[in-house]
C-alpha cells in the first residue's frame, strides 16, 4: 500500500462505509487508486443508473463475481430491484426500452471486441441516444473492465453480499 494513498481511502471510506478490497488492491500501485477513481469520478451525459446498467452487463459478460456483486448493491441504490439487475445482467431490460437498448449494445460492444453489429446501434439511437452517448458508453465499457480484469486475475476477497451466476 502506497502512502500517498491513505487520502483517497479515507475519502473512500468516508463515502461506502467501508474499503472495498478492489479499491485496497488499486491502491497497490503509487498512482492506480487515483488513476482509476478520477476516471470513474469523471463527468458523463449518462446517468447513474443507465451507468449501473452498463456496469452489470459488462460484469456479466466478462465473468467478475466481484464486479457482479458490488454492481448488484450500487444497482439497488441508484433504484433496480435484485430481479431488474438479474435481468440486466442477462442482457436485457424488458422493464424499460431505453436501458434495454443500451443493455443489448453493451453487451454487444464487450461480445465483439467493438466490432458493434449495426442492429445494436440503430436500436441505440432509435432510443434517443446520440454519438456523444455512445463514446461514454464506451468510457463506462472500459473502466468497468478495468476492475474486472483486476478481480478476475488477483481474486481479492469479496466484500459485498455475492449474487449467483445467471
């Protein structure tokens, strides 16, 4: 653990309550915790809850039980019952076309390395998304990507209530 790290974990723990074991390992290196939290920090036009939404699928698709977990909780908070975020993490929102829409192109970005097929993106923007939606799709994709590489190759202890694989 960096030294230079205790600020933003105070701050942390200040905000969850606790520190989260991915946010610990972050902070591994002198410049990861706060490299990551300014990208997840950033201004985005997506909401927090459209950003929930992304943050599951993309948790799904790349098989983090850490990520699935902790979205599962934040999921809650911003207003997804436990069966809306099971349905978002299966690919789909049939509870609202607009998160659907957005669920199917994220899930579809991460299935195909970007390489988008046009239905997702017609659907996207029939939704009322424009281009500068999708490039903070795409920001989403990859910061939450970021923490399930992590867990998926350290495998840190989980400290939010798991969810069962779908």
């Amino acid at each position: 653990m960096s030294i230079d790290n205790l600020p933003v974990y105070d701050a942390i723990i200040k905000s969850v309550g606790f520190m989260p074991n991915l946010f610990a390992t972050l902070g591994l290196s002198d410049n990861g915790l706060n490299r990551y939290i300014s990208f997840q920090n950033e201004k985005s036009s997506l909401s927090n809850k459209e950003k929930e939404a992304i943050n599951l699928i993309v948790s799904e698709v790349n098989e983090c039980n850490y990520c699935r977990a902790a979205h599962t909780t934040i999921g809650k908070m911003n207003g997804f019952t436990d069966e809306q975020a099971l349905e978002l993490r299966s690919g789909q929102a049939a509870f609202d076309d607009k998160l659907n829409a957005l669920v199917k192109l994220s899930q579809n970005i991460v299935n195909t390395r970007g390489k988008v097929l046009p239905q997702y993106l017609e659907l996207f923007f029939n939704e009322g998304y424009n281009q500068g939606h999708l490039v903070d799709v795409i920001l989403q994709i990859g910061e939450k990507t970021i923490t399930n590489y992590l867990h998926n190759i350290t495998q840190v202890p989980i400290d939010f209530p798991e969810v069962s694989k779908i």
